[in-house]
C-alpha cells in the first residue's frame, strides 16, 4: 500500500483488503442488523455494529496504553470483523505504519483512536458509541483490568486484575483466585447458552 493510502487521501488503487471485513461496506440488502452506531470526535468515521454484546470487554493499565490514549487505562472491547460497519469503509482512516496486521486504526482527521485490528479479531474503543441508554452500557461493561502492575491508580471494583496479560499473569489485589475462577465459569456458561440460543434461530431462520 502507498503511503497516502495510509492517510486515507488515496484511496483508488486496487486492495483486496479493502474490500474484505471490517473495511468493506455493506450494502442495504446485506441484512446488516445494526444495534450501535459510533463515531469519532470529529465525525467523519462512523461506524455500526450488528453484535448486541462484545466477545470480551477489558480495561488495560499498560503504558502503551496510557501514553496512546492519553488516559490512566484504555477501555476495549473485542468483536469479530464481521461485526463492524463502517459507513465509508477504509476511508478516512489511517493506519500506525501501514496496513499491516495487526495494527492501529485512527482517523485521519482528528486522529481518534478507533481500534486495532488482529489477524482474527478487532478491539475497539466503546467510547465512540453512542449508547443510547444505561442497560446498553452494562453490556460493554469490562469483564476485568489487565496490566494493573502499570496501573496510575487503584479500582476496587472487585474485578479480577491481572498484572500483565490476562489468564497469562498473575492476579493481583482484589482478585482471589478461586473468585475469579467462579466468575469466569459463570460468565462462560450464560455465553455458551447464549451463543447455542442464536444458533438455534439462524438454523430455524434457515429452515423457513
Ligand atoms: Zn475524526
Ligand atoms: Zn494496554
């Protein structure tokens, strides 16, 4: 990709990823069942999502983190590329170096952070959704704190806290172990009863 593709100014050449999820545009009869839509701070990236509840919602004290958002903790949230709609596809968007994953994806304008994309998933910032009402922000509420070992100040909230990565570290503070293990079992299965739920009525949707 060229460099002005990054900025976002030239966007004519001929990218397959374009045209593959998240970057590509859905159209009207896509079935695109939107539930949130976001923008950044300036407006001209916007984006919907068709997931009513994020994979994985976590806040991460590392410095990267801090220094990136210019904030004590970044707040993201994990959905599958399909998820995600943007209104004007990869326009208006650049990329930390180029596009090439995984990487970080700002606007081009007011530089908001939007997300970074992973070779499988996306993580972006829930921030830029406009929640329409407190029972939709439950839904994005953070599961627990990673790289609290980096943390600028405490958050006795009760969830667990891992001091680097989560389930790959130690758990810190306010997390006894055995708890954390409980919520996550927890968690886990209202997912999976959940997930086998949906199954359910797209196999019956495809029956009709
Ligand atoms: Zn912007
Ligand atoms: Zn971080």
């Amino acid at each position: 990709m060229d460099k002005s593709q990054a900025r976002g100014e030239s966007t004519t050449g001929q990218s397959e990823w374009k045209t593959r999820p998240p970057y590509r545009i859905h159209e009207s009869n896509d079935n695109f069942d939107a539930k949130y839509d976001a923008s950044c701070h300036c407006g001209k990236v916007k984006y919907q999502l068709s997931r009513e509840e994020p994979l994985d919602s976590k806040l991460c004290h590392c410095t990267t983190c801090q220094t990136q958002h210019a904030a004590p903790f970044q707040w993201a949230a994990i959905f599958h590329k399909e998820d995600i709609n943007f209104s004007h596809g990869h326009h208006d968007l650049e990329w930390s170096i180029e596009h090439k994953l995984p990487c970080k994806v700002r606007c081009s304008f007011c530089h908001s952070p939007i997300m970074d994309e992973g070779r499988n998933m996306i993580l972006l910032f829930p921030s830029l959704i406009k929640f329409k009402n407190r029972e939709e922000v439950a839904k994005f509420k953070p599961r627990l704190h990673m790289f609290y070992g980096q943390r600028v100040m405490d958050i006795p909230d009760g969830l667990p806290k891992w001091t680097g990565l989560n389930d790959e570290s130690d758990l810190i503070e306010d997390s006894p172990p055995e708890q954390v293990r409980e919520m996550e079992r927890k968690r886990r299965k209202e997912q999976n009863e959940k997930s086998e739920k949906a199954m359910e009525e797209e196999k019956k949707k495809e029956e009709e």
